[in-house]
C-alpha cells in the first residue's frame, strides 16, 4: 500500500496560478487536491476540477479536507483564509502579494496557532537570488542599489512584492529598515540621486511571467544579480515545495528561505 497522498487546497483556482497549482498538483503522485476555491461570483464558482470536484465559493470545507491551504488570491481576502485556515488546523501557505502592515500582523497572529509561509516569491531560484542580495549589499554599504521589475500587464501592485522583497534584504544586509533607504521615483528628480539608496523601476506590458534585475553600482564598476521567470509555473513548484515541507511543522511563521536551510535574519 502507498503512502497518503498529501491533501492541497488552492485559493484563487481561477487566477493564473491556482490553474497552475490544480495542475501540477494533478500531475505529481504524492499529492491530491482537496479543493479550489474562487471569490462568490466568480466566473470560475462550480467549474469541474479533477476528481470531481468544483470550484467553492468558501474556504471552510476545502480548508476542512486539505493538509495544507495555497493561497494566491487577493489582499482583501487574506482574513478569511486565515480564519478557514485556524479553524480547520491546517497549514498554509499564502503567496498572495499586495500585503501591508496589517495582513503581516494578521499572519503573526494566526501563526500563533498553524504553520504559515509567507513569500512574496515563491520561486527557489528568487529566494536564493535575496540571499545573494543581502550578502552583496552588506559587502558593498557604500554603492548605490537599483532594483528593476517586469511582469505581465494584468499585475496589480508595483513595486511587485518579490522587488520589495529584495529590497529588504539589501536594505538588511546594510543593517537598516528599507524605509530608511527607500529613494523616490527618479521621474522628475531635480538634484542629484542619494548616494547608497534604494530605488526601484517597475516595468509593464504584454505577458512577462516576472523578470528582477538587482544593480549594484559603484565607481567604475558595477554588478548584476537577476532572475528571470520563464514560466509561471515556477512559482506553483515552488508553492508546492512549500506546501511539503510545511505539513506537519509546529505553529510558527516560516519563510522560503527556511526550506534552503537559511533564514533571513
């Protein structure tokens, strides 16, 4: 007899990614899918998905049935799944971007009580590539930082949450907050750029997955360090990744970061 098969719920099953998620998680043998789940009103409510399921309108009985959550919905709807999340005990991971002040402290207090991962990315290659920032940044304080972002024209929020994800890191790396380094928009700038600050370039048009260019310029040299996402479906292995390694993990809040074996300090 095999082993279970570890029980998935996918949040957002009519966006981009949670049709990903659903089909990854049909092609891979040591998962199921336990359920998807769109907004009330959706186009997507009560379309089949594998193993005769439909797309819910309500988290509770998807969150009832799944070992682990995979939101990628919409800031606005973060409450609910954390509350569909708490009362049923199951992981989750929440790669929905947008996120302010108040849905991370949302986060911390449900994490209280279930395992959450929270990313902004959930590539591998863009957790490795933050680390890397982090590094370069703390070894070189005194060059300026430019981070660049190109994603699809449909996105919402610029900077995307992965190019302010990596401004933290460099921001870390330096030992200070990102606000205390974070530059205005050079469009319109009438003096000179603040030496050793952080800025940041959103680009948008046709169907980019996500491209992050983060520019380290000192005096008479500079370096890159970039990724590029070929495919979106990076971002549902990636998920999924997290989805394994987070079932059965004690309460707490976790970061991809920690299933490469380092954490953010």
């Amino acid at each position: 007899m095999g082993e279970r098969q570890l029980a998935i719920g996918v949040l957002g099953a009519g966006g981009r990614m949670g049709r990903a998620l659903v089909e990854a998680i049909a092609a891979a043998p040591d998962l199921a899918l336990a359920g998807g789940v769109e907004r009330p009103g959706h186009p997507a409510c009560g379309a089949a998905l594998p193993g005769g399921l439909v797309v819910a309108a309500n988290a509770a009985p998807v969150a009832h049935r799944a070992d682990v959550l995979v939101d990628f919905t919409t800031p606005e709807a973060l409450a609910e799944t954390l509350r569909a999340a708490g009362d049923a005990g199951c992981a989750l991971v929440v790669g929905t971007t947008g996120l302010g002040p108040e849905h991370h402290a949302a986060i911390d207090a449900a994490a209280q009580t279930i395992a959450v991962l929270q990313a902004a990315n959930t590539s591998l290659g863009v957790t490795l590539l933050s680390a890397l920032v982090e590094m370069a940044a703390s070894r070189l304080p005194d060059w300026d930082i430019e981070i660049a972002e190109l994603h699809h024209g449909g996105k919402r929020d610029a900077p995307s949450g992965t190019a302010l994800m990596l401004g933290e890191a460099a921001a870390r790396g330096r030992g200070k907050q990102l606000q205390a380094l974070r530059l205005r928009p050079h469009d319109g700038m009438s003096g000179p750029r603040v030496t050793g600050g952080i800025g940041f370039a959103a680009l948008r048009g046709g169907t980019a997955a996500g491209d992050h260019d983060v520019w380290l310029l000192g005096t008479g040299e500079r370096l890159r360090l970039a990724h590029v996402a070929e495919d979106r479906r990076i971002f549902a292995t990636g998920a999924l990744t997290a989805a394994r390694w987070l079932a059965g993990r004690p309460a707490g809040r976790y970061r991809m970061s920690d299933i490469l074996g380092f954490s953010a300090r």
